[in-house]
C-alpha cells in the first residue's frame, strides 16, 4: 500500500510503498534511500518498527 510523503526538496506530494522496503518483522530502525519521482533528488528514508508492529517515518534529505 502506497502512502504519500512530502518532497524535502521540491515539496511535491510522492508515494513510498513502506511493505516492499521495510522489514516489519524487525523492530528498530530502518534507513534507505529513494529518489523523489518528481525532481529525481535522493531522499533518506528513516523507518522505526517498534515491537507492536506501528511504524513511524522520517523522510529528509
């Protein structure tokens, strides 16, 4: 499932498919890269599983 995210450099609304990228069955940290389909600048993408399962996401440059 696709959830959308802000651009840190452009702005723009851009879709990050979190199931594909991340680990839920990891809890802790988890980052990597992804390039904004928009304005091609790369964003770090911060992931945190905690034990429950509930994610949180940081996405800056």
């Amino acid at each position: 499932m696709d959830q959308f995210y802000q651009c840190p450099y452009c702005g723009e609304q851009d879709a990050l498919d979190l199931e594909s990228d991340v680990d839920m069955d990891s809890p802790g940290d988890q980052v990597f890269v992804r390039d904004c389909s928009v304005c091609c600048q790369p964003w770090t993408v911060t992931v945190h599983v905690a034990p429950d399962g509930t994610t949180s996401v940081n996405v800056g440059r």
